[in-house]
C-alpha cells in the first residue's frame, strides 16, 4: 500500500526533506519561491491582523502568528504548499476564550491545543481524516462563516455594542443596534467591500491591498468632513518601554515570555494552575480537533491541485510544534490556511521554502509598515473578513449539495450547521459524524437481502429434495441487519427439513451477526431442520471459527462451494468433516 503511506508516516521536516529531495534546489527553484512567499506575505499581513481582531485580540498577535508559527510549521511539517498563521475558522473558538479567559488564556489554551496536535500524530490519526464526511466539513465550515459574519457587523455598521454569549443573543442585540449605524464607517466597509468584489474583474492581482487603499483613502476624505472613522490606530495601543504610548501595532519584534504570565480577562496575569488547565482543556481540545481537520482538508485539497501526496501525521506533527512555540511569542493559533495555501502554489511555489519566506515578508511588514497599518480602518478590516466568511462558507456548493445529496446527507449538513451556529464545532462535529455513520449503517442494513434461491436453475440444476430450501444472504451481517435477516429466515424455515445458506456475498460477521446466527441455529435445531451453510469468505470463516461453532451430524454442516452442499447421493459426510477440520 504505497500509494497510503502518506496516511501513516512520521517525520519531523517531511515536507521539506521530499521536496528537496526530488530535483536539486537550484536558483531557479529559489526565485519562485520568493516571488510565492512575497505574494502570500502581502495577503497574509492584513488577514493576519483582521483575524486577530476578529479573535479578541489586538493586530499585533496576529502577525505574531503569521511570522513564527508559519515559519515552523512549514519548517517542521508535512504539506509543501501549506501556509500557516491565524484562519477564519478558529474565530469562533478563539474569540468566547479571549472573552473569558485573556490573552493569557488564550495563549495557554493554544500551547494545550499543540500538545494534543503531537499526541494525535504519535497516534498516527492524521488517517482518520477519511472518516469525516463531506457533510460534516461543509456544515461546520458554512456554520463557522455565519458565525464570523455575524460578529463583523458590528465593525462594518459601527456599532458600539457588546456581544453575548449565545448566537441568537448576538443576533437580537445586533437588530436592536442597527438603526443606530454609523454612516461613515458603513461608507467606509461598502466601498472596501465593493472594492474587492470587483478588482478580480480588472486584475489578477490579489485585491486585498487595493480595498483597504480605497478604504483609507475613504476614512480620510470622511475625516476632512468631520466624521471619524475607527481604525487600528484608535482602537488599540501598546506601551513603550520608556513608558509612552504608542497608537496601532508595536513596530518591534515580539519577546519572549511565559504564557501565564500574560493579562486573564481582568487584566492581570492569569498565572498557572491546575484548575485553570482543567477548565481551559476542552477549549483546546476543541482547536486540535479544528486545527487537525482544516490543517489536512487544506494538504488534502492541495494535493489535488498540485498531484503530490502530504505525510498527514508529519503534518498534525509540525502543526503541533508550531502552536506550541508561538504562546511563547504571543502568537495566537495557527493551522494551514486553504485560501492562502492555493495563492503560495499559483504563485509559483516550490517548496515549503516559499513559506519560510511568507513568515519573514510578515516580519518586514510589522517593522516597516507599523505606523501605515494604524490607520487602516476598521470598517475595512470588518468588510475584508465579510468576504473570507463567504469564501469559506463555499455557499454555491452547499446550494449543489442540497439539490443533489441524499436526504441522509442533507440532514447530517443541516444538523452540524445549526449545531455550529447555536452551540459549538466540537459539538456539531460530534453529532454530524455520529449521525452520518448512524444514518450510513441504516442504509447498509437495508442493502443486506435474503432471496430464496430454491427454484434458481443456474445455481441449482438439479431439483431439490421435498422439504429442502436454498437461500441466498447478499450483504453484510452485522448488528443492524442481522437480526432482521435470521428472523425472516426462521420464519420461512419452520416447517422445512433442510435449509442452505448461502453465502458467498456476505463479506462481514459481526458479534451481533453472530448472536443472531447462533439464535436462528438454535430455532432451527427445535423444529429439526438441518443447516448447511456454503461458500464462507475470509472473515465469516474466521469469525464463526474462533466462536467455537462445529459441525453436527444431521444439525449443522460447513461447505465449501453450494454444489457441494447441495443433496447428493453421495460424498456427504466426507465435505462435512473436511470442512469442519477446516472450520476449526
């Protein structure tokens, strides 16, 4: 199975040792991949800090993230292609932490969350990414941009209101407030809004910067009128070390420090305690689980547009070293953003070089264009994420999937939407896989059939005996259908003298198969029907033989193929015992 190592191997710096390994690293490679990183790096620097503020926290700890986790994880990691730093989707974990716990605790939460990222590598579960459906991940994902959409309208009509807790108190606070919209901030996010919608018609280039050009350029205009517009320079502001403050984002790289040193939620530090790790655990369990799924949902779809194959388990590794290092730093969560990834690739990348060099590109825009970065508008950076939530929710795929799914498939999308919004991922992921394997084994059962095969002259060719019955099971026998099948079987078979079953289409016997097998056995065994049963694969084989089921004389037989357990005049007892040798 070559073509499934990918789902099985670990190793630390995977992607770059395959990547380096295939052709030389020459200068060619090298140019492509600079041109990649500086391209993704310019997208990267205002998302970055869009997200961050969406997160609960200020700008600076999303290009934090951006520069140290995304240098890391494509150090470390196993996808070639992937960018990492701060994604839309962490949005509605991250933000109720930072609310109740800090940047503190959100940092702390982040370190926990790298930690179970590494147990789930050493586990090898990066395979278990095939078992989600595509239900789920589009439910959760569409779920997580309505959430997101949600909490930027605040910003893009400037209100000033406080969120609740709960999705359905967002949305009655925020109907109450809307009549009191800022007219200058809406101006400000409808032509940053308009901006990017429409600058993929006259240009390829990525319409990030033009839109929040437009944006500033329209917060300054409206300021010459008299109508403040919030920014990132009036909305936050750090300390200096000669005590000043200053406006914006820090121009200075990040130092390192302890992250339960960090402000809780009531501004001092949060410190370390065994009871606060307990209470912060199922956040952070929360973002593994979210930062394993859309880590290789993004290395899945690259390798689609790129024909490579990413080491999945080296990937949960390197995801998990990342988001433990960069609390140290005060970076927020980071996994491999899809949006930015497909951008590094088109752009030209190479390598996970091309990312290394994303990082640094962050790190020059943070020490160079700090004091230009204040004065983006707020309104802006709420209409830049706007269209990431629509991006993400992939809203013309969920229209398809609706009108083309099984009524099953509809029912596990909806549920983990509606679970996202009103509730919690984890909880929606939960019930949607639940509900899809739950829905998946009804339809499996279903599928299972026993057909009487008695008067079949291309398998039977000779009539058969008064009293002797041949039935066919086709499907497998495990707990949801077995029972139903055996009852059919005993109901048919009360007043027969001999029953075949035939079995060549059964590929599977569960303990429940089995439990329903030995009761129909035993059924028939009263009434002093004879059983034979033909033609067992692999694993029904294997599985009735380690349950001690043996031939009996006259009550049970084992067959190899249906003619030889059909009635002949001789050879009877002689393909019994063999097979019963066999069996056992």
């Amino acid at each position: 199975m070559p073509h499934r190592a990918h789902l099985f191997s670990l190793r630390i710096a995977n992607a770059l040792r395959e990547s380096l390994k295939e052709s030389p690293y020459t200068a060619q490679r090298f140019g492509k991949d600079i041109i990649a990183g500086i391209t993704v790096g310019i997208i990267a620097i205002p998302l970055s800090m869009a997200l961050a503020i969406a997160s609960g926290v200020a700008p600076q700890y999303g290009l934090y993230t951006a520069m140290i986790a995304g240098f890391i994880i494509a150090l470390t990691g196993g996808s070639r292609f992937s960018i990492s730093g701060p994604t839309a989707a962490f949005v509605v974990i991250l933000y109720p932490i930072a609310e109740k716990f800090g940047l503190g605790g959100l940092l702390l939460a982040t370190l926990l969350s790298g930690l179970i990222l590494i147990a789930m590598a050493f586990a090898r579960l990066g395979r278990f990414i095939e078992y989600i459906p595509e239900s789920v991940t589009l439910g959760f994902t569409s779920g997580i941009a309505i959430v997101i959409a949600t909490l930027q309208l605040k910003d893009f009509f400037g209100l000033t209101i406080q969120y609740p807790e709960t999705y359905v108190e967002k949305v009655h606070t925020l109907a109450q407030a809307l009549p009191g919209f800022d007219g200058a901030s809406l101006s400000v996010g409808l032509a940053t809004f308009a901006t990017l919608l429409l600058w993929k018609k006259i240009s390829s280039l990525p319409p990030h910067i033009p839109a929040l050009l437009i944006g500033v350029f329209a917060a300054w205009l409206l300021g010459l009128q008299g109508h403040e517009v919030d920014t990132i320079g009036s909305r936050f502001s750090y300390l200096l070390p000669d005590g000043s403050v200053g406006a914006g984002i820090p121009p200075i790289l990040p130092e390192f420090f302890w992250p339960w040193e960090q402000p809780g939620a009531d501004g001092q530090p949060i410190g370390l305690s065994w009871s606060l790790l307990q209470l912060l655990l199922p956040a952070a369990f929360s973002i593994a689980m979210l930062g394993a799924i859309e880590s290789l949902l993004c290395a899945v779809v690259l390798d689609g547009m790129t024909n490579t194959r990413h080491s999945a388990n080296s990937e949960l590794l390197g995801q998990g070293i990342g988001n433990i290092v960069v609390p140290f730093f005060g970076g927020i969560t980071a996994t491999a953003a899809i949006a930015r990834s497909a951008a590094n690739f088109r752009a030209g990348a190479q390598t996970p070089i091309a990312a290394m060099i994303h990082a640094l590109v962050v790190m020059a825009g943070l020490l160079v264009l700090a004091p230009v970065l204040a004065h983006l508008p707020m309104a802006s950076m709420a209409a830049l994420l706007l269209l990431v939530a629509w991006n993400i929710s992939e809203a013309d795929k969920v229209l398809h999937f609706f009108r083309t799914a099984p009524r099953g498939d509809i029912i596990v999308l909806a549920t983990c939407l509606s679970l996202t919004v009103l509730f919690d991922m984890v909880i929606a992921i939960g019930v949607g896989i639940v509900l899809a394997s739950l829905l998946f084994m009804r339809d499996i059962s279903e599928m299972t059939k026993v057909s009487d095969i008695s008067d079949n002259s291309k398998l039977i060719s000779n009539p058969l005996p008064a009293g002797w019955a041949v039935y066919k099971i086709n499907g497998p026998l495990f707990f949801a259908a077995a029972d139903r099948i055996f009852s059919e079987l005993t109901a048919h078979t009360r007043d027969k003298k001999a029953v075949i079953l035939y079995m060549d289409a059964v590929p599977v016997i569960d303990a429940g198969g089995l439990a329903a097998l030995l009761k129909f056995l035993n059924a028939s065994a009263k009434h002093n029907t004879e059983v034979r049963i033909a033609d067992l694969q692999f694993q029904p084989l294997k599985t009735l033989a380690r349950s001690g089921l043996k031939p009996q004389d006259d009550v049970l037989g084992f067959y190899p193929s249906l003619q030889a357990a059909l009635p002949l005049s001789s050879g009877q007892t002689d393909r019994t015992a063999g097979d019963a040798e066999q069996l056992v």
